[in-house]
C-alpha cells in the first residue's frame, strides 16, 4: 500500500500484512521467531507504530509541525517502557531525538512555551517502508534555518527498525549526514568545565535518550567497564542502561563518525545519555562539506526469571 501525502512532503509505503519476527540485527546469528509472535504496524500522518501480538512496541513521530522526529513509546518486547516524553524539568526532551544545541550560535534545542527553538529543525520529506519479514526503513531530509530565512544545514536520515528475534531483542540503525550551505557552519554546545563560562552540565548535543524515571534503579555501563557516574565525560564504543536484576535494557553504539569516537554525557538523576559528539569542543563544517554520524539503539527484554 502507497499513500502519497504531498501536504506533509513525504511518501510512506506500507505492506500491511504481519512482519514475522524472524529476522536478528546485523552480525549476529539470525534465530527463527517463536509461532505467533507477529508483529503489525498503524500508521497515520504523523507517526508509525509497531506491535507484538497486542503489545506496543515503538512509536516514530515525525509531525511536522513539531521538527524533530522522535521514538516514543519505546519499549522492550516483555513491555518495560523505556523513554520519557517531554518530562517536566526538560519539556524539549523528546525520549529517543536527535538535536543539535548551537549552529552558527543559535539554540536548536531548547524550546518555549509554544515548543519553538531559536533556530528551526523541520522536516522536509519523510519516505517509510514497513515489509514483511524485513526491517522498517524510513527515510528523512531536513533542514536546519533560523526563523524564515535560508537553510544553513542539510540533513539526510536513514533509520532501520529491526523486528524483534525469538529472544525479544531488536536494534534500530540510526545514520545521519549533515551538509553545510553556501557558508561554513559551527556545531556547538554549552561549554564544559575547565572553559570560558563553563557549567558542570555543559557538553551535550546529538542523538539522545531521556529514559522513563522507573530506570533510574537501573545502572549504567560502557563498554570500557565503566559505571554509571564516572562514564561522563570518557570516550567509549557504546554505553546503556541494563538491569541488575536482568529486567531489560537499552544500549546505543557509536558505528561511524567523521567527528571520532564520542564523549559520552550521562545523568543519572534523570535518567539522560548521549553520545555527546561536541562534549570536547565545537565543530567547524566547512561550506558544502559533511559530516556522518551512525548508530545503533539496542533494546532487551528481561531475561527468563529476572522479573
């Protein structure tokens, strides 16, 4: 099924049948589905949700009247929510996003009342395709400009939704390249410690995770051993979340940057964690030239007995 929706810029193509969980994230061993562990997807104009069986699994909205895209629901398969949407102390966290902070000095992350930041994120043209037995791949460009006036930066989004294996894991494949306009564009953040005006919280721009406040019992690891706290700040491949009492977790993986291998921000408190690209100092794109950044969300399920 094609629906053309040129009001919203975007083509989105379903195959309404039932996506059979029988496909496992790249290099990792593909694992047959259990029977009758399908998978189904609603959509509308504005976001596309996939179930298990009567179970919510994830949501991606894409409402161009909100400019960022974002995952929220997002959950394990055994039904542990995992993200936070616009909680109060942070209104323009949205769960699962991607924001930069500054371009060219203008603040694309905070937002008003009205939901409006400084500079504008908006979505251009959005293209999914949702088929059986294969992953959902949906495709996005954006455009980053002040407030009525001309593109500063490009963006071009791949995103690839895994269905679950027989052991409830699925991953999302996250790549973004970014392409400066006629003229060189700065990526910044608020500055870090050590650094004129530097704050304790400054560092954080790029992919985000603002999780559900149950997952703060839950602690924090990197893949250099690293726990919790003492992983702000340190370059590591990847970092999560994950359950002690093996409840579940959620995990993103740093798989290519032109910028390098990320600091990482975490709060604990909130609970928050980023790849934070800019963590060690602003970026420079020079006009008509890009950068890449990919990643991989990985998401757990509780493990036989640890609920």
């Amino acid at each position: 099924m094609i629906r053309h929706i040129t009001r919203m810029g975007f083509v989105l193509v379903t195959t309404l049948v039932p996506v059979l969980a029988a496909v496992s994230a790249p290099k990792e061993p593909e694992i047959p589905a259990p029977a009758g562990a399908a998978c189904t997807f609603k959509h509308t104009d504005k976001s596309l949700t996939m179930l298990r069986g009567d179970k919510l699994i994830w949501r991606f909205n894409f409402d161009k009247t909100e400019g960022k895209p974002y995952f929220h629901p997002l959950c394990t398969t055994d039904g542990t929510l995992l993200t936070a949407l616009r909680p109060k102390d942070h209104p323009w966290h949205r769960a699962l996003w991607f924001s930069w902070k500054y371009i060219n000095g203008l603040n694309y992350w905070e937002e008003n009342r009205q939901g409006l930041s400084q500079g504008r994120t908006e979505i251009t043209t959005v293209r999914i395709q949702a088929t059986s037995g294969k992953p959902v791949k949906i495709a996005m460009t954006l455009s980053y400009h002040p407030p009525g006036k001309d593109e500063v930066m490009s963006e071009k989004c791949t995103i690839d939704v895994w269905p679950p294996n027989a052991a409830g894991v699925y991953k999302i494949d996250w790549a973004s390249t970014f392409t400066a306009g006629q003229k060189d564009v700065v990526l910044d953040r608020t500055p870090i410690k050590g650094e004129k005006g530097g704050k304790g919280w400054g560092g954080y721009a790029g992919l985000s995770l603002r999780l559900a406040p149950a997952l703060k019992a839950w602690p924090a690891v990197d893949s250099e051993g690293r726990k919790d706290m003492t992983i702000h700040g340190q370059q590591a491949k990847w970092m999560g979340f994950g359950d002690k009492g093996g409840r579940g977790g959620v995990f993103i993986e740093a798989r290519e940057s032109t910028l390098g291998l990320p600091k990482w921000y975490i709060a604990k408190g909130m609970p928050y964690f980023s790849p934070a690209v800019l963590f060690a100092k602003p970026v420079t794109v020079k006009a008509g030239k890009s950068i890449k950044l990919a990643y991989t969300i990985t998401i757990h399920p509780a493990k036989k007995g640890g609920r």
